[in-house]
C-alpha cells in the first residue's frame, strides 16, 4: 500500500491519462469517429481513448484494446486501463469501442431463430448470423483504420460480453491469429444449439494456440437454491447459462497440448449485468500479472540496468519494445534524491527524458533534482524546457524563485 501511495504521489499531473479539462470546462476521455464500411455497407461509430502521453510524445506507442459493445462499455474500460496503468500494473493502452448498429446481426457467427429454451423468434433474430463478415470488417477495415490513424503496436486485445462474448469465442477459434489476448465475459455460447462448443471441441485439439492468452467469465445466473456442482445434471432452461460455461471449461481443460493460456473464473456474487465490470477488472490483472516490477519500489537495489531488464522481459512477452511507464521511473528518481543517492536519481530522470522527450513532467522532475543539488543554472534550463512543452503552474513558480534569486 505505502508503495501504491508513494507512486500516486508522484504521478506526472498533466499526463495521469487521458481525462483532460477543455476550455468549455467539460471533461474528455476520447474522441468519437466514424467509419465508412465497404464490408458492411455502412457508417461505423467508433469511441477512441488515447492515453494523455500519446498526445504530446510522439516515441510512445501503445497496445491496443477492441471492445465490443462499445457505447456501454467505453467508460468503465478506459477508467480501468487510465488507473491501472498510472499506477504500474498495466501498460497504457489505447481503447477501441465499437459502437452497435444491428448487435444480433454483428455479433452472432450463425443464423439461428431460436432462443436458449428452444423458442422461436424468428422476428427478434431475423438479421442473425452477420458474425463472419462483423469480423472481417474489424480485420480488414478497423484495425488497418486504427493502425494508420493512431500510434499503435502489434498487441491487441478483444473484449466482448453476452453475445460479444459469443463472438470473442468465436474469433479465438475461427481467427485466433487477429488478437493476442481474448476476453469473453459470460459469452452467451448457447447460441445455435451451441455450435461454438461443438467446433471449440474440434479445434482446441487440433490448433496450436502458442502466446495466447484467455480469460473467461461466468456470472452466477442460476436458479437459487442450485450449486455449480449440482447444476451439471441439472435440466433446467433457467440454468442453462451456467452449465454450458462449466461444460466449456472442460473443453479447455481436455486441450492441454494446443498451448493456450486461459483462465476460467466463476463469480458467485454477480449476475450477467454486473460481472462485467469485475470480469474487466480480473483480465487486466490477469493478462499483466507480471508486468509489475517484482520488487518493492522503495528498494535500494533497484537501479536503472534492473529496470531495463525487466522491460526487456515484458517486451518479449508482449512481442513489442515497451518503455517504462513516467511515473514509475518518476518515483524512483525522487525516492533516491530523498535519501541523497544522487547519481541514481540522475539515472531516472535522464531515463525519463531518454524515453519521452517530449515530456514537460520529465524535465520539471530534473529540474527538481538540480535544485537539490543548488544548481541553478541547469535547474532554470529544464524549467524553461518543461514550460515550452506545457504551462503548468507550479513549474512556473518554480522557474521564477530561481529567476527572482539571480
């Protein structure tokens, strides 16, 4: 806890994320844009979340997260990727939420009329089955878009719920190429007579599924009274969404050669409403459960050749070169300058501004360190430059004590 407070106490305030104030006074956390789709024959709305860094530094580049029903969903995902990775437990990531039009035709990779019970709907489920050409629109026409608009990196991450679940499943086993991470919260996989499960049972066997990653969610959304073990011979419709994820789970557990890292997680306090949230919350934790750095940040033995070690590593895991985030490397600097180890706080402040040349909070934090060290030439120099990067006012006030002195 003391280290997770020390890092918010040294977060950089004018790139926390990407909520910024604008001269309205209304808050922002994205951009709205809209796609013309060949594919589809029609105009996509998309929600996009750039990290605040993306803005100003033009070396960072960023993973990026596909998720889908995009309008429900874009607030909670981008406040969680903004927290987790200014606190360090994530890396910062660019959020794309697409935006529903006709969600049963999108996200269903079959034509089916037919509800879980067996009852038919043939005006509700009319469109259904457009799933494969949604998809095809997504590889072909919105990660290029995306690509070519924004600073990405080869990482990508797709998240779906319900029927979105449904068709993260489907990708994962269809198109496991198109994503690096999957998440499929409480998928509705009774879809067409569960045509998913059948061809998972197929391929999981057959596919080799080397580097990447599954996280699977089931809310609690039995009858009451009913218990994960006794629902498995159970026959009731009410219980069915349960039991085809428990029945899914050991479809995963059977495929043990195919080289897929997946996690199953049941959520006894949460139906399929509000598992969403949480379910969001546990991917990320556990798709980066070791991208912290595995020492506490107020050990002295942590050095800058440490720190380019274990970025080194989380970049081979991710398949790209990642940098380590400002605020941490910031906390280090000032946690060194605190106990007078000058020339490792040098180290992390000149690393900060190596890695993101562009950032008005990596030159105040050294001029900081040189007006520690009474060095106020140097100091005023990497004010000034902080400045010409961002107006922020107590680097002013700081800049013009030392001025005032001279």
């Amino acid at each position: 806890m003391r280290n997770i407070l020390y890092i918010l106490l040294f977060l950089p305030v004018i790139s926390f994320g990407q909520t910024s104030i604008q001269n309205d006074n209304k808050i922002s956390i994205g951009t709205i844009e809209t796609i013309q789709s060949n594919i589809l024959n029609e105009k996509r709305e998309i929600l996009v979340y750039v990290p605040t860094s993306g803005g100003v530094d033009t070396k960072t580049r960023y993973p990026v997260l596909y998720i889908l029903d995009g309008a429900s969903f874009f607030h909670s995902v981008t406040g969680m990727v903004h927290y987790l990775s200014a606190i360090g437990k994530m890396p910062e990531m660019i959020v794309v939420a697409i935006v529903n039009t006709d969600r049963v035709r999108d996200l269903t990779p079959t034509h089916s009329t037919s509800w879980s019970n067996g009852e038919q709907d043939a005006t509700h489920f009319k469109n259904s089955g457009g799933g494969e050409k949604f998809i095809s629109f997504i590889e072909r026409e919105l990660i290029p878009y995306i690509d070519s608009h924004y600073k990405t990196e080869p990482y990508r991450m797709f998240v779906g719920h319900s029927l979105g679940g449904l068709m993260v499943m489907n990708t994962l086993i269809n198109n496991p190429k198109l994503f690096n991470s999957y998440v499929a919260i409480d998928p509705s996989i009774w879809w067409d007579n569960k045509t998913i499960m059948k061809q998972a049972a197929i391929v999981l066997k057959q596919k080799d599924y080397t580097g990447k990653k599954l996280f699977f969610a089931s809310a609690n959304t039995m009858n009451k009274g009913m218990d994960t073990i006794r629902v498995l011979k159970d026959t009731a419709n009410g219980n069915l969404h349960v039991r085809d994820n428990l029945q899914f789970r050991e479809i995963l557990k059977n495929n043990k050669n195919n080289k897929l890292d997946w996690k199953w997680k049941y959520y006894n306090d949460d139906n399929h409403p509000s598992v969403l949230l949480i379910a969001e919350y546990d991917a990320l934790r556990s798709f980066f459960k070791t991208y912290e750095l595995p020492k506490d940040l107020d050990d002295r033995s942590i050095n800058a050749e440490y720190i380019i070690n274990h970025y080194r590593t989380i970049s081979t895991m991710l398949g790209y070169s990642l940098l380590p985030p400002q605020s941490i490397i910031n906390f280090l600097g000032y946690n060194n300058l605190s106990s007078k180890l000058y020339d490792k706080a040098y180290s992390f402040f000149k690393m900060n501004i190596d890695n993101y040349p562009a950032s008005a909070n990596a030159f105040d934090s050294m001029g900081d360190f040189y007006v520690e060290k009474n060095d106020t030439i140097n100091a005023i120099e990497s004010f000034e430059k902080a400045l010409s990067f961002k107006e922020v006012s107590e680097t002013r006030k700081k800049l013009e004590k030392l001025q005032a002195r001279k």
